[in-house]
C-alpha cells in the first residue's frame, strides 16, 4: 500500500465522521425548531435521539445540532444533548435539542431519568415541549400517555 492509499482511507473516514448522523432531523428542522424556541413559543425542542451504544454519533449528533443553531443565527439557544433512562429494562436513549434557557435543560434531564414516574414524566415534558393543559390532558384520557 502507498503513503496515497493511506491518505485517501483517512479521508474517506473523515468523510464518514461528518455524515449527517441517524436519528437527527434535517437541519431545515433544526434551524425550523430552534426558530420557535428562541421566539418563545416553546421553552424547548427536541430534534433527535440515538440508543446510547452509538456514543460517537450522539457526539455527531450534539455538534449538528450545534450547528444548526448557529446557522440559523440563533446563539442565545442552548444546544443540548441528555440521558433519556429507559422504565424498568428499556434502553437508553440520548436526546438532542435546543432550549431556551439552561433551567430547562436541566429540567427535562430530571424528567429523562428514572427518578420521576413515567405519567409526571410524559406530561411535564409535554409542559416542556410548549403542549398546553387541555391537550395533555386530552391524551391522558386517550390513554395515550403511559400512565403506569
């Protein structure tokens, strides 16, 4: 193999680094979500996920959503990137957004984890996610948000 060769695997590698990564919108959706959440008519968004077994694309995916926000001239958002703890054996998630403020992101980590009961966690990230009293509870009554 020659010195070329080598160079062209390590580009084409960087090349796969900087795929957008699975599991996260368009950056027309990001720049979209970002918009409503630092207008105010959300606290936050939230853009993607990934299982945490891909812990290289959650790093691709936190950096996009990073540069979502910046191209779309929205520097005062707080990109963020956190632990959603699956209920009982269910997998992990990592979840990307965008929030208005830092107190929200911290927040929605609370609600991600096992420490809240899944019905207060639906509902207060509904809160979260610029839902209203009537709609949540709507679903509720529904059955659509896991009350157990």
């Amino acid at each position: 193999m020659s010195l070329d060769d080598n160079s062209q695997d390590t580009e084409h590698e960087e090349d796969q680094n900087d795929q957008w990564p699975v599991g996260l919108d368009s950056l027309e959706v990001l720049q979209s979500q970002s918009y409503l959440v630092a207008r105010g008519a959300r606290p936050m968004c939230l853009v993607g996920e990934v299982p945490v077994e891909h812990k290289d694309a959650a790093g691709r995916m936190l950096r996009m959503v990073g540069a979502g926000g910046q191209a779309g001239g929205l520097a005062t958002l707080v990109p963020f990137m956190v632990l959603r703890e699956g209920p009982g054996d269910a997998e992990d998630w990592y979840c990307c957004g965008y929030a208005k403020d830092s107190w929200v992101v911290d927040t929605y980590a609370w609600l991600a984890s096992s420490e809240v009961p899944v019905k207060h966690r639906q509902r207060l990230t509904g809160l979260l996610l610029g839902y209203g009293v009537e709609p949540i509870g709507h679903f509720s009554r529904k059955g659509l948000i896991v009350l157990d």
